[in-house]
C-alpha cells in the first residue's frame, strides 16, 4: 500500500500485534498525552509502561520486541 501512497489507520491494544505490523505509532496516555513515531521508537519500556501503569518484561521472538505485563 505505502508504494502506491496509501496507507491505513488501525485502532489496536495488543502492543505486540502493533510491533509486528506497524510502521508508526501513535501512544495515547489516559492523562491526555500522545506521542507519535516509529514503531521503533515508540515501543521503548519507558513510555510503554507508563502507557500501562505497570512494568514490563521485553524479549525478542523472530527478531521482534515481545512485551509483558511482570504485575503490579
């Protein structure tokens, strides 16, 4: 799609699925808060564990980050 100029819009909340399919991303905190980038630069534990109000565990399955909520 993107070498024909289109492109889509996805609402998701399995930040794995996003990391697997998505070139950017767009964050929205409950605060109000966004944050825009690349999958790369916007799935990074810092502003994913203040998206979730938890810590996570990160790992890699076939070269992609895998992210897990470790509890409260």
């Amino acid at each position: 799609m993107v070498t024909q100029g289109r492109g889509a819009i996805l609402t998701m909340h399995d930040v794995n699925l996003a990391a697997r399919y998505c070139d950017h991303l767009l964050l929205m905190y409950p605060t109000g808060e966004a944050c825009w980038g690349t999958t790369r630069d916007m799935l990074v534990p810092k502003a994913l564990e203040k998206l979730y109000s938890q810590p996570l565990a990160v790992g890699e399955v076939d070269g992609m980050p895998v992210f897990l909520p470790l509890g409260r």
